[in-house]
C-alpha cells in the first residue's frame, strides 16, 4: 500500500499528537518527498506555562509571563511511502 501526501500528513499529525502531548495547533510547513520517504514540516504550539510556579498568575506580570511562555516549534516528520511512521528530527 502506498499513501500519497494527504495521508502521509496525518500520519505525521496523529504520531506528533501522541508523542508531543503538550503541542496543539498543528500547521503543516511544507512535504516532500525524498527517497521513498515523505518529509512532512509541521509547527506548533508548545505551552510552557506550567513550570512557571510565580505567585503572580492573577496580576499583569503573571498574565506577559504565560503569554511568553508560548512558543511556536517546528519538526520534520518522516514517514515512509508506505505509510509507516519512522520518526521524526528538528528542523534544520
């Protein structure tokens, strides 16, 4: 069975949901496919504002500080034309 690109997106989609569990908002970046292997970009939102333990959650240095604990990532995600998930690497 060979998978085209649409589903070699969410194949790539439903393995960073699972092995990012803190990411949300998935946007595709960009495919290709290079030796039998789709390289699939995907960016997203990764929500650090749980390790902040300051007091001042409710003031307005509480409210900049968890809007500056969110930050925006990018990974490259592999999945071979047959579908299988091979892992995934920062993006250069």
């Amino acid at each position: 069975m060979s998978v085209d690109f649409n589903q070699a997106i969410e194949i790539a989609k439903e393995n960073a949901r699972i092995l990012l569990p803190k990411a949300s908002s998935f946007d595709l970046e960009g495919i290709i496919l290079n030796n039998n292997e789709y390289e699939v970009t995907l960016s997203y939102m990764i929500d650090y504002s749980d390790k902040i333990k300051d007091g001042s959650q409710d003031s307005g240095v509480g409210f900049i500080m968890a809007a500056l604990a969110r930050k925006r990532e990018e990974k490259v995600f592999i999945v071979s034309i047959n579908g299988k998930f091979k892992g995934f690497r920062n993006s250069k």
